[in-house]
C-alpha cells in the first residue's frame, strides 16, 4: 500500500512497435486505474538485453516508448513511467532472488525455451534468469496487482512462489502480487490471420496496426484484412476476421456489436472494413499528436525520466533495505 492505495505494477519491452492492440487492449484501459491504484509502469531495459540489440536503437526505443505511456494518457504526474536500469534495486534484488530460485523451476519456463529455440546462437544466463528479474520488478514495489496477458502468467505464478518460498524463511516481507483481472480491454486479432492474437512481433507488417502508422497505411491495412467468403456481417466466431474488425470498431466507438451489426446490415465488407479503418485513425491520431508534440519537448521528458526514476528509487531502496537486512548482509553506517 501507498498512501492508502494498493499498488499495480506492470513492464513493456522497448522491442518491437506498440501495436493497435496493446493500446485497445491494455494502454487505453489503464488510464482509468490511476486513482484506484498507485501505479508503476516501467520500460524494462534491463530485459531486453537478454537478446542481442543495437545500443542506439535500444535507446531510442525505449525513450519513444515512454513517450507513447504518456501519448496514451497516463498521466506521469500519477503514475510512475521510468526506467528500469534507472533503478539499480531491480538488479540488486534479482541478484538476491536468484539464490531463492530452483533451476528445476526455471526450467520449465516455457518463454525460456521457445526464446532458446529462437535465439539458439545466444542461450545466455540471463535468458534462463529473465523470470527472477521479472519477479524483482514486481516484488520491489510490494505490488497487489499485475496486469498481464496469458503468455506471461506463468511468470507471475513462479513470482508468486519466489515471494512465498522467501516470506516462510524471513517473515512478511513480500505482497503476494495477483494478476489483475479488471477490465481489460478487447482482445484484438492479427489482420492476417484472425484465430491469432495482433503482435508487435508479427512478422508480416499488414497484419498489426502500429500506433505510429500514418493514415493512409491504416486504410490500406484494413482493406487487406483477411475475411471470408461469407458475404454477410454477422458477429460470430464462424466468422473471426468480420468479428474480429467489429470487435476494434465497437470498443474505440463505444457501439455494442448488435448496434454495428444493424449498422453495416446489408452492405458489402468493402464498407465495413472503411469505416473500421476511419476509426481506428481518429482514435489514433490525437495520440500520434502528442508524441510528435513530446518529441520536441526535451525538457520536459527529461524532467518526468528524472523526477520519476527518483520516485521509483525511493520504493524500491524501501524493500531492498529491508531484504538486505533478513538476508544478513551488513548495515550500512552513515
Ligand atoms: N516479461 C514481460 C513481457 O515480455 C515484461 C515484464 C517485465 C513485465 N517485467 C514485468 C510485465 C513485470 C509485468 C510485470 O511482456
């Protein structure tokens, strides 16, 4: 608790270029959480070292990240948007964690062994170790409530293992986080292929929308939109790729999808497909305007990664102290 509030935290890889979804499905949706929750949201850098990158992209990326949290609507003001390389305590306690974790446990970490597939020439510790780092970002801010997506619950259930197995050894130290099951925000598919979920990695560009796409290109994505051979605009799952474009029409207007429904009645997917594409433009485009607006505003970026980097240290310098003391280690004098 901060304040009286519980705490949320929550990590995106500056790999990769947000895409329609991440901003329907979660971004959008956590705007709204800021007064019930103290929130923390951090670009993991530390993270995405674990596969090989460019360092002035990796720089860049991030930086541009951070700005699309604020671009979005959160407001850094209320929430927490740093760095995590920023925060030396995210490295210090996976250091301390590593040694409560089981390499059995890791082991079966099925992000670790697709990524090792992936990236068969690099299998390093630090890939193996990702989920502890994952932990420590969480159990730093004593957090109640982690919103994410199915691939990384496994993530959390070894977090909340790590927390329990350490808090049995040395008391109450660690919040046993939960996955935050609020409103999450509609599940966007690929455009190419609608059984799947929309992905920043998706190798096939037509088949995200990314949140810096112009207009003309949103347009274009959307008239290539896989459908069928239906001919008829129903809202169901014989039919994902018609669902699929009413499901991004009706959470960003707020229509309900038997409203839609009655709307393109009668009228060919050439129409829909249009107009969910005029849709997603206006939404987008008052959060491309203030990331070009931020882009020019050196200063006051600056000013957010410091002051927040600062708030950040000054929770996470909280817990590790504590951590430090139950391990053993020696106190510090002034
Ligand atoms: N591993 C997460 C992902 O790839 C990112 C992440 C890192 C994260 N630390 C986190 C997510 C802590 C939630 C909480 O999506």
């Amino acid at each position: 608790m901060i304040d009286g509030k519980k705490v949320l935290f929550s990590g995106m890889q500056a790999t990769g270029t947000l895409t329609l979804g991440n901003f329907a499905g979660a971004l959008r949706n956590w705007v709204a959480l800021s007064d019930e929750y103290e929130c923390f949201y951090c670009v993991v850098d530390l993270h995405s070292i674990t596969v090989r990158q460019e360092p002035a992209e990796l720089r860049k990326r991030a930086r541009n990240l951070l700005m699309l949290y604020i671009a979005a609507g959160l407001d850094p003001a209320k929430n927490c948007i740093y760095y995590q390389s920023h925060v030396s305590g995210h490295a210090e306690l996976s250091w301390i964690l590593n040694c409560f974790t089981y390499m059995g446990e890791l082991n079966r970490m099925t992000q670790f062994k697709d990524k090792s597939r992936k990236h068969a020439d690099n299998i390093n510790a630090g890939l193996f170790t990702y989920p502890v780092l994952m932990a420590s970002d969480i159990l730093l801010f004593q957090s109640d409530v982690v919103p994410v997506g199915i691939d990384q619950m496994q993530h959390l259930e070894i977090t909340r293992d790590i927390a329990q197995r350490f808090n049995a050894i040395y008391g109450d130290v660690f919040t046993i986080p939960e996955a935050y099951v609020g409103k999450t925000g509609a599940k966007i598919m690929s455009l190419q292929d609608p059984e799947k979920k929309m992905s920043k990695s998706d190798e096939n560009p037509n088949a995200s929308v990314y949140l810096m796409d112009d207009a003309d290109t949103i347009i274009r994505k959307f008239k290539r939109a896989v459908t069928d051979s239906e001919a008829r605009i129903c809202y169901s799952d014989t039919q994902p790729g018609i669902k699929n474009l009413i499901e991004i029409y009706c959470t960003l207007s707020g229509k309900s999808p038997e409203e839609a429904v009655r709307e393109f009645e009668g009228r060919g997917y050439g129409d829909l497909k249009l107009a969910v594409g005029e849709t997603v433009v206006d939404a987008l485009k008052p959060v491309q305007e203030e990331f070009a607006r931020l882009s020019k505003d050196k200063a006051y970026i600056d000013g957010i990664i410091r002051e927040n980097a600062d708030k950040a240290n000054y929770y996470a310098t909280k817990t590790l102290r504590r951590v430090q003391k139950k391990v053993g280690f020696p106190e510090r004098i002034r």
